[in-house]
C-alpha cells in the first residue's frame, strides 16, 4: 500500500481480556516503531523493530505487552489482560534505513484502544 | 538520557505574522531531531528533519528549523502564519550514538487567528 496502515482503527474490550493491534508498514522500510498516545499528551515510545529483531523494546510499559514482527513485514503488539489505564491510541510508524529518508517516520492512522 | 522539552502548551499568532514553536533536547551523543505535525483527525505527519549539515533546515508548508548546538534547541518557524497551520507540533530527538528510541515533546498546539 501508499502508507502505513493500522487495524483495527477502533477497539474497546473488557477488563482482563486480551487485544491484538497490526501494523502493516511501508513496503521497504525496514525499521517499525509502536508508540503510545494517551488522551492530550504526547508519544510514548514503545518498541523499535529492524527487520523482524527488535534491538529496543526499553518502552514496553510491562510485561502483559510484546510485539512481534515477520520479515520486514507486518507487526503485531499484544497486550494480555487489559487494564483501564491501557487505553489510548497505539501508533505505528515505519522508516527506511539509508538515503534521504533514513530515520523520517511515516505514522499509520493508529488504533485507539479502549478499556472498559 | 534523551529528554525533549517544548515549553509551550499552547501557541497563538495572528494570520500573517511569524510563529515559532520552541523545542529544546538533551542526548548525550550527536542528536538527530525532528518535527511533526498532527492536524484534527489526521495522522502525524513529518515535516522536516536535522541530521547533519546546514543548522537551517527547511521543510514541508514554509517550515524551517534552526539546530543551536550551544543553545541544544531545535525551534520550528514559519515567516507567515496561515489558519490552516492550526494543529499539534511535536519536536522528536534521536540520539544516534546510542540506540534507536526515538523520544518526542509533548506537543504545542497552535492557533492561528484570522
């Protein structure tokens, strides 16, 4: 596709339950960032992926969230047993490595994730 | 550690006049930084970026930027102001030598009134 694009773009879920988010980047950029957004506030580094290894997951908030990502394909974040203050918009941007667009992000439409 | 500072929550400027949006960092290497533009209902979207190279960086829709390395700040302007320029700046920094995180300001919205 044109961009990078997230599914589901809306999620609300029960207490405890656990929610699956994707991300499918930029054909070609290697490198994937999921961020979080909570409501007014700027973004909270989560994860980066190059490749399908992921050399900085110091962002995951605990370990009921993890990611994964096949090739330099399309990446899931997990998050197991929700909980109220998970709620927020969880983006996702993908980059190339090298050349001029080296480290400029493209950011999906996010999933905004809410938790009853 | 990586630290970004935007000290305003909130910017108004008349249409026409210059704006500017203040950004300061800290890293403890050479930074890479960054501004991004969120408009309502709208993904973030790049708008320029410093790497190496000239301090003036310019940008998408008449945006510039100055890298001060003295000053380790990163200031987003524009020359004149346009209503459709309303939306929410987020200045990013990247600390090249030591790793991948990227960590973003907490946003400044801006007003601009016709």
């Amino acid at each position: 596709g044109a961009g990078v694009s997230q599914s589901p773009s809306n999620k609300v879920t029960e207490k405890g339950k656990d929610v699956e988010l994707r991300c499918d980047p930029i054909s070609g950029h290697t490198a994937l960032y999921w961020y979080r957004q909570r409501l007014g506030q700027g973004l909270e580094f989560l994860i980066y992926f190059q490749g399908n290894s992921a050399p900085d997951k110091s962002g995951l908030p605990s370990d009921r969230f993890s990611a994964e990502r096949t090739g330099e394909s399309v990446s899931t974040l997990t998050i197991q047993r929700t909980q109220q203050e998970d709620s927020a918009v969880y983006l996702c941007a993908s980059s190339s490595i090298g050349g001029p667009s080296t480290d400029t992000q493209y950011f999906g439409p996010g999933t905004r994730l809410t938790v009853l | 550690a990586q630290s970004v500072a935007q000290p305003e929550d909130q910017v108004n400027v008349a249409e026409g006049n210059p704006l500017t949006v203040k950004c300061t960092y800290s890293v403890s290497g050479n930074p890479y930084l960054f501004w991004y533009v969120q408009y309502p209902n709208r993904g973030l979207q790049f708008l320029l970026k410093y790497i190496t190279g000239d301090n003036l960086v310019k940008g998408s829709y008449g945006f510039e930027a100055e890298f001060n390395k003295s000053q380790t700040s990163f200031h987003l302007k524009k020359p004149s102001a346009l209503v459709s320029d309303s939306a929410l700046y987020f200045c990013a920094v990247r600390d090249h030598t030591g790793g991948f995180k990227t960590i973003f300001g907490a946003g400044t919205r801006l007003f601009v009134k016709a």
